[in-house]
C-alpha cells in the first residue's frame, strides 16, 4: 500500500525543534520529526485513469439518485392509473339499533323474520327496538371511463420524460466526472512544475550561499532566495491543497467515503489537440430536448382527457349482503347488481375551466421548449468559440514560456559568469514559472472546454 506525505522543504532542513517542559529544553532531530509529521499526515493515494471513471457505475452519485427517485415517483402514481380497469371491493360489518317504524320494519325483513303479526298497525306504528347486525360487499366495476384512460396516458408519458431526463443527468456527471479528473490534473502537473521550480531555486541558492561564504555577494541576495524558497514553499502548500480539493470533489461525485485517501490521475496533463471541432449544429435529438419536447404530449392529453368529462360513463356495480339479530350470525342474505350510465350534462364548467387551463400550460411549455432550444444554440455557438480561444491561448502561452526559457537560459550563463545580479535571476526565474503555470491552465481550460461542447453536442 503507498502513502504519500507533503513536507515543506523549510522543516526538513531545520537542524532542531524545541519544546519546553517544565524547563527543559527537548530536541528532535528531523528524522524523528519526519516520522511524527508522516504518522500523523499520511494518507493512501489511490491512481485512477480516465478510463476508469468512463466504466464506473453512476448508480451512487446523489444527483443521479434523485432524479431517479423522481423517476420512480411518477412510474409509481402511474400505478394508480389501474384503477381504470380494476374493480373496488369494499366489505363492512354494520351494527344498528332502532325503534324507528320504517328502519325497524325493513331490518326484520332483511333478516327475514317478517310474521302476519308484524302487521298489525299498532306494531307497525310503535316498533320495539330492534338490533341488526350486517355484513355486506359491494363492488364496483369501472366500464367505459375516457377521461381515467386519457389521464393515464399522461401519466405515462410525465414517466417517460423523467427517465429521459435522468439520462441527460447520467451524461452531465459523466461530463462532470471528466472536468473533475482534469481539474485533478492540472493540480498535480502545477505541484509538478512548483516542485521543479524549488529544485532550480534551491540549486541557485546554494550557489549564493557558497558565494556569500567567499564574500562574493552581499547578505541581500542570500535572502532574496530565502524569500524566493519561501514564496515556493507557500504555492506549493496550495498546490497540495487543490489535489485534496480536487480529490475530494471526484469522491464526492462517486459518493465514495475520501477519509484517508487521494486521488492521482494515470494519465498527466496534456494538450488533447483539435478534439472538439468547430461544428456548432444543435442535435435536436438531444436528451434534454427530447424530454421537452414529449413533455408537450402530457398536455394534449390532458386537454383530451377534460373534454372526455362530457362523455358519458359506463360502470358495473353489484353487493352480497348478509343479515341477522345476533352477532356473528348471518340468517339471511341477499345480493344486488346493475349497470349504471351516467352522463354529467353540467359540472359547473369545470371541465371547460381545465381545458382552458391546460391549453394555457401548453403553450407556456412550448414557448420555454423554444426558448431552452435557442439557449442551447447560444451556448453551443459560445463553447465553440471558447474552444477556438482556449486553443489560441494554448499555442500562445507555450511561445510565451519557450521564450522565457531561453531567456532564463541566457540570464543563467551570464550569472554564472557574474554578469547579472541574483535579483535579476530570480526575477527571470519567476516569470518562467508564471508562464509554464499559464501554459498549464490554459492546457487545462481549453481540455475542459472541449468536453464540454463534446456533452452539448451528445
């Protein structure tokens, strides 16, 4: 298993480190304190190529989740729309007791316990209390409802769109993953470049050392290159930094556990060249513009579903019932069934309120589909320009850091043969490294926007 630790270089080469205790005074050499800083900051660096993250499963990442939970909500109340084919059966077990005439007479009948003598009016007139225990089961058995099978048909499609757009959501972590693993790149290839740096600026640094020993040179310049080394130092604590930063963010995307642990890329920074192209069509059969453009057929049926309200409406309907005085008993029974056609001549203009309501709601989702679609043309036409930029500035900032490479070069030998200053070197030294960093970026930004106009045009 590897670990990695970072350690400024000013630490390693401090010859002690003190701590007072109850006044004396103790020394660790750096060996034992590079051991005490690696115990408590290492962590296991794990590498992971580009090809790597295009297999990796998606199913973790908790945007994906969630528009897959959304996804499965709508397939869910779909379920509801069975309710347009399948029968309702409700069973209940009633318990009354009354002296009124007319329910006292018809629970006697319904138990079947009707005698001449129940006739006579003045037991007719003033019933005793009877009890009536009933159990009955009534089902209900839809036919022909249009408007629930229109309505149905919505629901499935409002289904569609949400998997549709949890694919769009799929290629955007996709793209994200890769922009993550580009960033992580570029964070390694500047702690890279930095560590270089320090390298150059330590070996010139004992140079001037050496020379100040001999006298050659003032005090100045000897701290000049501490400052310099110090600077480094510094950049490259935030370099460290921005490989945890950018670590943790592609575990994030994974919904992996970080703890511990960090990401190297396989494959370093480098210029992928002309990958994008400079075609700036719009794919009309883009995810995101599928989704919108069926989400339109939701209202249509909608609309048809409230003009099916006027339709008339066919349903069976049927019960089996069962009574008796005592409790648990069931003496009598009885069954019921018919068809019903119904007909709502007038609701109130409620259903004309829906239709006028869900044409309105079409047409405001047709004007932002049209809209999104000009959006996207726009940003796609942007991001063809950007990566036309991000190109040129990638073949600038090379000319630019080739340059001052040789003028470093020049500077170098000049110094050696003390012709130029410490300050002049250093000076030189530093806008190489500011020009190889930029190089770095704009390798980086223009990588990141090819990409991107790649998932534009998925």
């Amino acid at each position: 298993m590897a670990y990695v630790t970072f350690i400024t270089v000013q630490e390693i080469t401090s010859s002690y480190f003190y701590q007072n205790l109850d006044g004396m005074k103790i020394v660790l050499t750096p060996i034992v304190f590079l051991f005490l800083f690696t115990v408590a900051f290492s962590q296991e660096t794990i590498t992971i190529s580009k090809a790597d993250l295009v297999t990796k499963r998606m199913a973790s990442n908790l945007q994906l989740k969630t528009a897959k939970a959304e996804t499965d909500i709508a397939e869910k109340e779909l379920l509801a729309s069975r309710a347009m084919y399948l029968p309702n059966v409700v069973a209940s077990y009633t318990f009354t007791n009354t002296n009124n005439p007319l329910m006292a007479f018809g629970s006697k009948l319904n138990q079947e316990r009707i005698t001449a003598m129940d006739f006579d009016p003045a037991k007719l007139n003033d019933p005793n209390s009877i009890s009536n225990f009933g159990t009955k089961v009534e089902l209900q058995q839809p036919i022909i409802n249009m408007d629930a099978v229109y309505q149905k048909k919505a629901a499935q499609v409002k289904a569609d769109v949400l998997k549709i757009k949890t694919e769009r959501t799929e290629e955007y972590i996709r793209f994200e993953l890769l922009k993550a693993y580009m960033m992580l790149q570029l964070a390694y290839k500047m702690r890279e470049t930095l560590e270089n740096a320090k390298a150059t600026t330590l070996a010139n640094k004992q140079v001037v050392d050496n020379y100040y020993k001999n006298g050659m040179v003032q005090k100045s310049e000897v701290l000049y290159m501490e400052v310099r080394v110090s600077e480094i130092e510094s950049q490259l604590q935030t370099a460290t930094s921005n490989i945890r930063n950018a670590s943790d963010y592609l575990y994030f995307l994974l919904n992996e556990d970080a703890e511990g642990k960090v990401l190297k890329p396989a494959e370093p920074l480098q210029y992928e060249g002309d990958i994008a192209g400079n075609n700036a069509s719009l794919n009309s059969n883009r995810k995101d513009l599928q989704a919108y453009n069926k989400s339109l057929q939701t209202y249509d049926w909608m609309i048809k579903s409230s003009k099916a309200k006027y339709l008339p409406k066919l349903n069976a309907f049927g019960s089996w019932e069962m009574y008796d005085n005592k409790i648990f008993q069931f003496g009598a029974n009885g069954y019921l069934v018919g068809l019903q056609l119904s007909w709502n001549v007038f609701d109130g203009l409620r259903a004309k309120s829906e239709q006028a309501k869900y044409t309105s709601q079409r047409s405001k989702s047709h004007i932002e589909m049209e809209q999104y679609t000009k959006q996207s043309q726009l940003e796609l036409n942007k991001s063809v320009r950007t990566v036309l930029d991000a190109s040129y500035k990638v073949s600038f900032t090379n000319q630019a850091w080739e340059h001052v490479k040789e003028a470093y070069r020049i500077r170098k030998n000049r110094y050696d043969q003390g012709l130029e200053k410490s300050a002049d070197l250093l000076s030189a030294e530093t806008l190489m490294l500011q020009k190889e960093l930029e190089y770095q970026q704009a390798v980086f930004e223009y990588n990141t926007a090819a990409a991107y106009i790649t998932f534009l045009k998925q």
